[in-house]
C-alpha cells in the first residue's frame, strides 16, 4: 500500500490532486460492501429506505483562518446528490412570507415545498419538539442569508446534529431559480476552526463510478479553498456513519512517500534493540530515584529524633490492666477490702 504525497505541475501549469485513484476505489468498494453486509445481516440499515451519505473527511497540518466565517462554500459536483423533484425543501425568509411565496408563484417556482417566516419560526417553532419535527420533515433547508446569523438561536441543535442546517441563498436578486437549482448540484462545505473539516461527496444508493468522480472533485474544490491547497492537507479518510473511516491519502510534513510494508519491515527490526536499551536505562533510572528517596527519608528521621520526646504505651497494657495485681498499697477500693478481713479476723 503507497500513499502518495507529493504535488507535481501538470501541463497548464497547475497543481493536480496526488490522490491515488486506485485508493479511493477500494476505499469506496470496502464501505458499499460493508452496507450490504449490513442489510443481509438484519441490521438497523435495514429498515430504513434512505441512503447513507458518504463523508469525506479532511486532517490539516494546522488550524486555518476562519475569519469567523459562518458560511459554506458551495462544492459543485459532477453527479448531484439531490433530485429536486424528490426532494422535500423547505425556506426560511424575512417577514412578511407572503410576498415571498407571490413572488415564487410568479416565477414558477414549485421545488419549494414550504416557506416559513421569522415570526412564525418563533412562535410556532419555539418547544423542542416541534423543532425536531420541523427537521425531520424536510430534506434540504434553505434561508435568506440576511436572517441566517439569527437562525442558530431559533432552529436549535437538532438541526446541526442531523448535518440540515439552513444553506444561505441571495433572495434580493431575481435569479431565485438558478440559485436554487446550483444549490441542488453542489454539497456544503463548512471550514472549521480546527484540524478536520467534513465534507460530503456522495451516498451507498448511488453508482460507484459516480461516487469516485465525486470524491475526486470535492477534494480539488476543497484544496483550491484552503490557504496552503494541498500542502496544507495532512490525512484524508472516507467514511459512513457506522463505519471506520478508511485512508485514501497520507501526508508527511517533508513531503516524502509513505510505503507503508518498508516502514512496518524497519520498525520491527529495530523494535527490539530499541525497547532493550530503552530497558536497561529505564531500570538503572527506577534503582538510583529509589535510593535517593530511601536516603532522604532516612534523613529526615534523623532530624526529628532528638526533638521528639513521645510516650509509647507497652503492648501488652491492656492485659495487665485485665490481670489483678499481686502487691497493694492500700488504697482506693482495696482499703476497703482490708478493712473487712482484718475486722473479720
């Protein structure tokens, strides 16, 4: 298995992708057949009619600069993932939403199942369930990007946890149905202010060729996006939601190859001298720390002796404290007892 990390020009004088395409087919052949075991063996997957979506996930070498971008950028991809005419959407826009709906029924707009005011979001939507049902009631979200920094506060987490938080489109111009349909052929991606990012390029129900050519794509998007491009990328993985996340590309910061059956070859070759050397060091360390604390403890010892004058009761005082004395001294209790038997005599 090679990972391939160097970056060479191509004949336009950019940089092409060092993704091994070989990878990313087996990559992609492991998770199609992990989801058909799946559903052979009665799992969860089962009983559901959905896809799973295909994540890929991006390792940078450091944190990027966000700026505090809320934003996504749209990732067009060669094969959409969306049918508009199956897919539930749902508009989130300024009040009122009654112009908003007339002015889609002028422009013959019918991908647009349901548009909902700010108001309404507010007083309708305001319990935790009423928000989950809203989420799970639609496909795709979408909202005027003049209300999406308020929409965090009003939609809830369900709508993050579930990956359907609102994609912003540009309602102030007249090109409502060219947003709307580039929006339907391109994914999110959102840069976060860490070292991974996500990104999703394909699901299990579409054809495999169409899911490499996604992935492929995606990444040469994404590596256009980032500030260093692909010098910046340390790791890419590609994974479903219960599956292992499965390399398609590595990256040393020297830019040098990876092969992974050398290196495992010289690891264990050395291992064994390494972990002996690394033994005897180690004990002789633990030997001398533990006579240093031995002497210094014995020190102190010393120290406080002479200042310590403590009165240590015998074992055994409790015994002779339970056994009678053999001589008395008359008094207390036994003066009594000698009274009686000199009387007595």
């Amino acid at each position: 298995l090679h990972w391939r990390s160097e970056i060479w020009p191509t004949m336009s004088g950019k940089l092409a992708p060092p993704i091994n395409t070989q990878q990313v087919e087996r990559a992609v052949d492991a998770l199609l057949n992990h989801v058909q075991r799946s559903k052979k063996s009665g799992g969860k997957e089962q009983l559901l009619d959905d896809s799973d979506p295909i994540s890929v996930l991006i390792g940078m070498k450091t944190i990027p600069v966000t700026n505090g971008r809320s934003k996504p950028y749209m990732i067009t991809l060669k094969h959409p993932l969306m049918n508009p005419e199956e897919t539930e959407v749902c508009l989130f826009v300024k009040d009122p939403q009654r112009d908003f709906k007339d002015k889609m029924e002028a422009k013959g707009i019918k991908s647009i199942k349901r548009v909902i005011g700010v108001t309404k979001l507010k007083n309708k939507f305001k319990q935790y369930e009423a928000k989950r049902q809203l989420c799970a009631s639609y496909d795709l979200f979408l909202a005027d990007d003049r209300i999406l920094p308020m929409l965090p506060h009003l939609i809830g987490k369900e709508f993050f946890r579930n990956k359907k938080q609102p994609l912003p489109v540009k309602l102030t111009r007249e090109n409502w149905d060219v947003q709307f349909k580039s929006i339907f052929n391109a994914t999110p991606f959102y840069l976060a202010e860490g070292l991974c990012s996500t990104v999703k390029a394909g699901h299990t129900g579409m054809d495999r060729k169409h899911i490499i050519s996604n992935i492929v794509s995606a990444l040469e998007r994404v590596a256009e996006i980032l500030p260093k491009k692909w010098q910046g990328i340390q790791a890419i993985h590609i994974k479903t939601h219960d599956s292992i996340a499965l390399p398609i590309y590595h990256s040393l910061p020297n830019g040098t190859t990876i092969d992974l059956t050398a290196a495992r070859a010289t690891e264990d070759k050395t291992a064994g001298k390494r972990k002996a050397g690394e033994a005897e060091g180690e004990e002789d360390e633990h030997v001398g720390a533990k006579r240093r604390r031995f002497e210094k403890r014995s020190e102190a010892r010393k120290a406080l002796k002479p200042a310590t004058t403590m009165k240590i009761a015998p074992k055994n005082a409790a015994k002779a404290a339970a056994t009678p004395k053999k001589s008395c001294s008359r008094t207390g209790s036994c003066r009594k007892e000698h009274k009686y038997a000199s009387s007595k005599g």
